[in-house]
C-alpha cells in the first residue's frame, strides 16, 4: 500500500512539541542550536519568552520538530513513502525526507526564509470557511479591496486563506458575510505570506538560494507551487516562487488521491493535514 508522508507548516506549533526527541537526537539538536544561536530545545518546551509564535522562530522550530519526527519514523524502520508533501514551510521537511538537501542546509534555509518573512509587515491573512474556492475568486474580483487581496491558501474544497492589507481584508468581510460564508476569521500572523506583497522577501531569498546545491529528489515531492512533482533541476526556482505564491494543498491532494493514494501519514506536531485530507476526501465522494 502506498503512502504519502505529510509535513505540516505553520499554525501546527505549540509549546511542547518535540518532547523527548532532542534528547534521543542529540546531534541534530545540538546543530540546530549552532546554526541559530540559540536553543531549540527550550524554544519548543517551555517558550520561556513567548516567541514561539513569531515566524521568524516559529519556522525553524516547526522544521527541526518535523525533521527529528522523521528520522524517528526512518528508525523505527516505518515503510517509506511513495511521495512526500509539506504545507508552505514543510515543504522544506519533505524535500529533507527526499535527500534534496541535509539537515543543516534545509534549516539554514529556513532561518533565513523566516527572518525574511518576519521582516515584511503591513498585512495580513483570513481563513474563509464555508465557500468554493471559485466563488471568492468571484467576490475578490467584485470590488477594488477585493482586488488588492491574493489567494494565499487553498486548503480545502470549503476551506480558503486570503492575504492583503489589513483594511482591505476588513473591507471584503461583510462581501463574505453575505455570500454565506460560516466563518471569516483574521489569521495571528505579522504579514500577507503567499502573496504578490512578499515580491521583495522572494527576490532575496532567490538570490540566497543561489549559495546552494541541489539534489535530485530520491522521493517525488509534490511542489505548493504547482502540485505536481518537483522539476528535479529547478529546485531553487521553486523555493524561491514558493514565498510568494498561493499554496495550493487542495490541487495536490487531489492530484495524489487522483492516483490512488489512500494512506496519508502527518509526521510533525498536531493533526491539522490529517483533518484537512479527511475533509477534502469527504468532499469528493
């Protein structure tokens, strides 16, 4: 039976995560804490000053956590994956799961990524559920706030995540509202990800990517961007769109279940893509 392995992003953190695994791998901990200059073992268990929260930390915990629960997996000698997928940030989990690039290289990575993300501010992101994704492209398109907000994530059939300036993402509510959507709730993040305002953040993180080799993925991954299987020579190109570019879960839900897939495996904190999948496979029957 083929098997997805699942690796999920932010929102996925809380104080906690990880538990015992930094102990039992205590190389991987130990060079997480030298790359980021601080310890990730007391980031993630006890938060001692509230920053879990901040992307710029958020994003490197949420991959170490990921990455340990992995090797956890390979060591416990668990069937590997036909493929692997991860939501916005996990994606750089499941290009480590593929040998892309190694533990050390992938966090780099990350560090910078959320310290240039953390940097972009002025914005912000909602969750629409209850509507198509075709009918808030339709009511975004209806007004001149509506145009200036992006699609950031297609997360389900029913479940949508806008990004834009924060006014305007107030002026479209009521739009919302009255189209019938069950709920319109403002995202705790700092700024519009997966958007056409993250333009500056994408230029330099391309130009940081440039420092770095690739490998072919040894496992197909299936890329936010266009869901479908990483190109395996335009690795860097990918990354770089990712940043800015609307994460599109659903198509690639729907493009493995489209091959038969049937056993999904999360594998990091929480149970956020467990529910999405069985939302989106409800959906289709």
């Amino acid at each position: 039976m083929s098997i997805v392995c699942l690796f999920p992003g932010q929102g996925s953190q809380s104080v906690g995560m990880g538990g015992d695994l930094f102990e039992r791998y205590a190389d991987w901990t130990a060079e997480a804490d030298r790359i980021l200059g601080y310890s990730i073992r007391e980031l993630c268990l006890e938060d001692p000053r509230g920053e879990l929260g901040l992307t710029q930390f958020t994003q490197p915990a949420l991959f170490v956590v990921n990455a340990l629960t992995w090797r956890a997996r390979v060591d416990e000698g668990k069937p590997a994956p036909a493929y692997v997928a991860g939501h916005s940030l996990g994606e750089y989990n499941a290009l480590l799961a593929a040998g892309v690039f190694d533990f050390a290289t992938g966090l780099e990575l990350v560090r910078e990524r959320g310290a240039l993300m953390g940097r972009v501010s002025g914005g912000g992101m909602a969750a629409v559920i209850g509507l198509t994704p075709e009918r808030i492209a339709g009511i975004l398109e209806g007004s001149e706030a509506g145009r200036r907000i992006d699609v950031a994530n297609y997360n389900a059939f029913d479940q949508t995540v806008i990004a834009g300036p924060q006014a305007d993402l107030e002026a479209v509510r009521p739009d919302f509202e009255a189209a019938g959507a069950r709920a319109f709730t403002t995202l705790k993040v700092s700024a519009p990800f997966h958007s056409r305002y993250m333009r500056e953040a994408m230029e330099e993180f391309a130009a940081t990517l440039e420092r770095y080799t690739f490998a072919a993925p040894a496992i197909p991954v299936i890329s936010n961007v266009t869901a479908e299987p990483y190109p395996a020579g335009d690795v860097r190109g990918t990354l770089a769109k990712q940043i800015g570019s609307s994460v599109r879960w659903l198509d690639s839900m729907i493009w493995l279940l489209d091959r038969g897939i049937t056993e999904f495996e999360e594998v990091g904190p929480g149970n956020v893509l467990t529910k999405m999948i069985a939302r989106i496979r409800k959906a289709r029957k």
